[in-house]
C-alpha cells in the first residue's frame, strides 16, 4: 500500500482481492477492476486462490512496463483494460494448469476469456471486443502465411520463436472462439469446460 495508488479491498467470492490503481491512471478505476475479477471468477467457477487466500492486483502506467506479470501477486501496465482481464484471468489459468505443448491453452484461452470478461465487466464495448477478435484472426492469417502450424508444435517452439509466441495467443483465442460457438449450438457454452478445467 506504499505510493501513489488507490487502493482498496473487495471480496471476490471466499478470497480477498487487494487493488492498486496508479493515481494517473485514470481510465481504469478501482471499482471496475474488482468488477472484473468478480466476472472472471463466475467464468472460472472459483475465487482466484483457496478459500481465505489474498490475491492483490497494481496497475500501473504504461511508461512503467509492458504486458504484466501475473500470479498472487500480480503488476499489469495499464491502463489497457484487455492486458489487465489478461493477467487477472491467469490468476486461474496458469502454468501450474499446462504442460508446455498446451500453452495455447494457457495464453490463448487466457486471451479469450479476458477480452470477454473485459467486455462483461464493462471496461471495453462490444464492438471494441469484435476488434479484439478480428485483430487476433488477422494476426493469425499473416502469421501462417506460409503455411499453418499446430498448436501443440506452436507452443513448443514459442519459447525460441517470436512467430509461434504469438500463435499461440491468437490461434489459442480464436480456437476458445470456434468452440464457444460450437457448444452454443448444443446447448453448452465454454464456461462450464473451464469451469472443469481449472
């Protein structure tokens, strides 16, 4: 609680969420940030750690760092509201969840369900959220211009290949996006699997 941030605490079903946000961050408020984590939670099914655990949260300024760093202990550059859904949503889907071949899965159903929940959270709009998506299938046509590549074998090969890094977000999304409209059709939706899952 040391330094230029609002901070406050809410209660994200059993576990206590601590959020920071950096005073001249002010496109992200601490409200919508607990909003956030309460929407991700109902997504996976679970508070983010046991029962009686704390989980905290800083945003800070872009200028700061890029991307962020997720875990209990969790910093996010903002104040882009899909980086933040992103990180938080890895306090579920983490590496502790996948095996390597599976971090399409890790990244890219991390990506999924953080544009969603940024949308339901209301920190992004609809349409925003159809950009999001259609980004992400852009990026990943240019990507397998030269020919697709699996997901598994995508990421395998991330950790030394920048392309496959990012397949591994977009093809990963778009494969939670596919599948989401395919158990729609069902009857089912992606939350229930995730709920399993994780």
């Amino acid at each position: 609680g040391v330094g230029p941030f609002e901070i406050r605490e809410t209660e994200v079903m059993s576990a206590l969420c601590r959020i920071g946000v950096y005073w001249g961050v002010s496109e992200v408020s601490v409200r919508k940030i607990g909003e956030l984590a309460r929407v991700e939670s109902r997504i996976a099914g679970s508070p983010p750690f046991e029962a009686g655990g704390i989980c905290s949260i800083i945003i800070v300024p872009a200028s700061f760092m890029h991307g962020g760093s997720a875990g209990g202990r969790s910093i996010v550059q903002g104040p882009h509201p899909v980086t933040i859904a992103h990180e938080m949503f890895h306090w579920w889907n983490h590496g502790g969840v996948t095996s390597p071949q599976a971090k399409w899965f890790g990244e890219g159903f991390t990506e999924y369900f953080g544009i969603r929940a940024a949308e339901r959270a209301g920190l992004i709009t609809s349409e925003f959220e159809a950009t999001c998506f259609a980004d992400l299938n852009g990026e990943m046509r240019f990507i397998e211009l030269d020919g697709g590549k699996g997901l598994a074998s995508a990421s395998l090969d991330s950790a030394q290949n920048a392309k496959a890094s990012r397949l591994v977000y977009s093809k990963g999304a778009l494969f939670a996006f596919f599948l989401e409209l395919q158990l729609a059709e069902s009857g089912q939706n992606l939350n229930e699997f995730m709920h399993r899952a994780l």
